[in-house]
C-alpha cells in the first residue's frame, strides 16, 4: 500500500492505494468513496473495502474529502471529481489501466460517485459505477435530522441532486440497496435506476438478502459475503 497520496493541494486531499499480489502492469483500478453522510468519517476507517478489491486483482483508491458543514457540498463533489482525474492521469505510473476504471460508494459516497461519470466528465473513463445504500434526491434531506448538522441549501439541492443531473451512456451501474434498508433508500435506488437507465445507461439493481444501511457496507470488505462476492464480480466483469 502506498498511503496519503495528493490529488491536490488541500489536506483532506488525498488517496490510500493498495495493490494485489503480483506484477503490477495494466492492472484494473477500483475507486472507493466513503460515506457519512458527507460530514463524518475518512477514508482510513474504510481501508478495509481494500481487501475485496484486491482480491478482484485491481488497484484499490480509496478517497479522502473535507466534510460538511466546515465546506459545502460544492467542495466535495470537485474534490471527488478531482480525484478520479489524478487517477486517469497518473495510475498507469502505479501499474494501473486509467482504461480500466470502476467506482464505488456507499451512502453519501454513492452520491459523491454519480459525478464521476457524468454526461459532462469529458472522456471520463469511468467503466462501472457500484452504488450501495446511495441518497440521489438531496431535498427529503432538509426535514432530516441532518439539517441541522449539514444545512441544505435550495441551491445544493438543486445542483446536486444526481435525479436532476444527466450521465455518460457508455457507463454500466450497479445500484445496490439492503434488503433490511428503510424504505427511503428503496425509493431513491428504484428512482436512479429509471433515471439513469432512461438516459440509456445499462443499469441493474440488486437486492443484498438480509443487510441494513451499515451491515452491507462492511460487508464490502469481506470476500465470501453477499456484497464482497457482487463488488469482485462487478469488477471482474468490467476488467
């Protein structure tokens, strides 16, 4: 592993690698964004995710953002954004393929995600996006308990709501929810899902037997779970 690499000049800015056994040339790359409802959480209590990925024989990026409320949400999608471009550009100096790039995320993460593959990330490169417990309509959000925490404002949701944004075609999804979820996180995946597919992405949805918000996301971690096993093999289907 090769910890604490910039992606820019801020000090939240940065990215943990981790690498399968073996040579290292023309590898898959994986990118991994954490969740915590953008204010909480780094991408150190996240390392774990890594042991899947590897597994999978891709390199492991797993990124670090500031959080809200100290920057707005404007800040972080850029720094995500950010992110994924320094790894296009310098991954091959690392062994990776920029040609062979998937994301993920989880919760918030998965919001963060949607960006990367944007109808306007000019050759984005983004092959596969896994989307796991994901939030994709921001505006339910400011009668939550988080407004008080992070402040919503008309503005954020409106340009960062990813039901109202348009995205790359030639990007295969995976959105994925626990079975266990709260009924929210149900509506919103069934909602991407028709938003994304109707811009013609192929889309899938899976449904992970007997997980929660939390459960299913550590389960990321763990080869021969039910979301450690989809994570390897969405990976290995786009590699």
């Amino acid at each position: 592993m090769i910890l604490d690499v910039a992606y820019g000049d801020g000090p939240d800015e940065t990215v943990d690698m981790f690498f399968p056994a073996g040579p290292r040339q023309n590898l898959p790359v994986h990118l991994f964004v954490h969740g915590g409802y953008w204010r909480m959480f780094s991408k150190r209590d996240y390392s774990c995710i890594a042991n899947t990925i590897t597994l999978a024989g891709a390199i492991a990026v797993i990124v670090d953002y500031s959080l809200m409320p100290g920057q707005r949400m404007e800040v972080l999608v850029d720094q995500v954004v950010r992110a994924k471009e320094w790894v296009v550009q310098h991954i091959a100096s690392y062994g990776g393929d920029p040609l062979r790039l998937s994301v993920s995320g989880h919760s918030a993460g998965a919001h963060l995600a949607t960006f990367t593959f944007e109808e306007s990330e000019k050759g984005s490169r983004v092959q596969g996006a896994f989307l796991l417990g994901g939030l994709y309509d921001l505006a339910p959000l400011q009668q939550s308990f988080l407004q008080r925490e992070i402040a919503l404002t008309e503005d954020e949701v409106s340009r960062f709501t990813p039901l109202f944004r348009r995205h790359r075609a030639d990007c295969r999804v995976l959105v994925a929810v626990g079975q266990d979820e709260t009924r929210p996180f149900h509506d919103q995946s069934d909602a991407f899902i028709n938003h994304v597919a109707a811009q013609g992405l192929s889309a899938t949805r899976n449904k992970i037997t007997g997980r929660n918000h939390m459960n299913s996301v550590r389960d990321l971690g763990v080869a021969g779970s039910e979301t450690g096993d989809l994570l390897i093999s969405f990976i290995n289907s786009g590699a």
